[in-house]
C-alpha cells in the first residue's frame, strides 16, 4: 500500500517484534518508512502504518539512502547484505553514498563479514545494536549503541532520534555489540532476579502487584524488574516483547564471549538452566518474562 511519502526516506529491513516497532515510530515522527518483510501476513499487517512494505531489500536503495536491518540470524543478514551489495554495484552507486544501522544481536564475526561484503560495493555499515525490550521499543525507549564509521553514525542522529530516547557513539565497528553482550549478561540476571522477587512477595503473602510497585520504585528496583515484574505479577507472558527462543541466541553468543575470555561469571552461569527449562516446560515463544512459572513450578505450583 502507498501513502503519503516525504523527503526523509528510511528503509528498514526486518519487521519482527523490534523493527516493526522503530518501522512505525519513525513513520509517527515524519519520515517515509519503507519496510522489508518476508513474512507476507506481517506485511500485510504493517502495509496501513508505513508508506511502503515489500519484500525484496535491494528494492530500498533507489529511494532511501538510510537503511536499518533488524534480523533474526546471521543468516538472514548476509543474505540481505549479498542482495544490497549486488544492487548498489549494478546501480554504480557512488561509495558512502549508502548506510546500513545494523541493530540486530549478532556474532560480530559475522556483522564485520557483512559490512566487509557491504563495503565493497561502496555501502557504509556501522554496528548498532539497541538495548531494550518489544514493549520499550513501542515506546521509543531504546538506546542505540552505534559503532563504526562516525560520518555514518551522525548521518543516522535524527533517524536514531526517531525511535530511540538516547544514542551512543561508542567508538569503533564491534564496540556497539561488546556493549550490547554487557547489557544483555545483566538482563539475563535481572530477568530472573525479578522472578525470584515476585514469587518471594507471593510466598510471604504479598499480592505480586503491590510487589511490583512497592519494590519497583527503590534501591531493590532494575529496569527488567519495572518492565517485566508487571508481566509476572498478571502471569500474562503469552504476548512476547522477546521471545525465549530468541533469548537463547543473545545467551549462547554472551556463554561463547565469556568462555573465550575466561571470564568468570556465576551468576550469568547461574540463570542459564532456568532460560533452558522455559524452552523445555513449553514457553518457547513466550517472552522471558516466563521464567517466572519455571521458579514458580520449582517452588511447587501457584
């Protein structure tokens, strides 16, 4: 569906939980979102909130020069970034003409093959993964941790003013994903922690809300606490903002920088059974909120 375009042109490739989230919040703040999509009922979804939704990437770059992908494997990455390289040299685009954000949570072995792959054809990529949940992205609380090329990250300033509340240029290619694996070793122990709060509350016979809000406002308190406490306190994580499955992926490249490292980490070591029961007890495609009924059935049922 075609609607009202304007000169500020974005195309974001990738229209999951989070892109379709920056997608729509960028079209709110007035530019011309042309979304990329390959499932067809998502676009389908999205067609009557952005100007245009397709399904070939490489059909973004004669009409925006900014370009996000948000995806969901490494795989999907390089096949995008081979699809835009082939594009751009058939197009004889001149070089930096092109910037790809790429936000996703990938190994950066294979973001720097894909900016490797991108700059051959004279397209800029610089690494910015975003640290926040689905539901903070509807609400454009996000930061971006934007690495690389810092001519290319103050040419995505008002873009990742957009959809995000803060950004970062936090130095050079890869330094953008080395921030996101330290946020996300403390989510996975906040997400948990927040659990194990929640359940105690219960147990002492506490209603879980007031849990939540009582807690939630002092020196005990975490992000993951304010944006997941609520979802645990309900028992409503059926409508994922990141889906458990997903969450392996962030956990299996964090276990992987730690062990080459040799890093100790206990309590990152500590909550990696809990994620692993959350996919065994049947919430795979629940949010992580869900680790809440994995202690809750440890505990002994409700």
């Amino acid at each position: 569906m075609q609607k009202k375009t304007t000169s500020r042109a974005v195309g974001v490739i990738g229209l999951g939980i989070m892109g379709s989230a920056m997608a729509v919040n960028l079209q709110a703040a007035g530019f011309s979102v042309h979304g990329v999509e390959i499932r067809a009922a998502t676009r389908k979804k999205l067609a009557p909130h952005l100007s245009i939704v397709g399904s070939q990437a490489e059909a973004l770059l004669p009409h925006t020069r900014h370009l996000i992908t948000s995806l969901p494997s490494s795989a999907a990455l390089h096949e995008v970034c081979a699809a835009l390289a082939k594009e751009a040299l058939s197009l004889k685009i001149r070089s930096g003409t092109f910037c790809v954000a790429e936000t996703s949570t990938l190994p950066l072995s294979d973001k720097l093959t894909a900016r490797d792959v991108l700059a051959e054809a004279g397209i800029d990529m610089i690494d910015a993964p975003l640290s926040g949940t689905g539901a903070q992205a509807k609400t454009k609380d996000l930061q971006v941790y934007a690495s690389g090329n810092s001519r290319a990250i103050r040419a995505m300033k008002a873009i990742f003013e957009g959809f995000a509340r803060a950004q970062y240029d936090v130095g050079e290619f890869g330094n953008g994903m080395k921030m996101k694996l330290v946020a996300n070793l403390m989510v996975a122990i906040h997400n948990v922690s927040a659990a194990e709060a929640v359940l105690f509350g219960k147990r002492l016979g506490l209603d879980p809300k007031m849990v939540v809000d009582v807690v939630g406002d002092g020196a005990g308190s975490s992000r993951m606490f304010q944006v997941r406490g609520p979802m645990m306190a309900s028992r409503q994580w059926k409508q994922a903002t990141m889906k458990v499955e997903i969450w392996q992926k962030d956990m299996a490249i964090i276990s992987e920088a730690l062990r080459e490292l040799a890093v100790p980490a206990p309590l990152f070591a500590a909550c990696i059974p809990v994620y692993h029961a959350a996919i065994a007890q049947g919430h795979r495609l629940h949010d992580t909120a869900s680790v809440y009924a994995v202690l809750e059935r440890m505990a002994g049922g409700d």
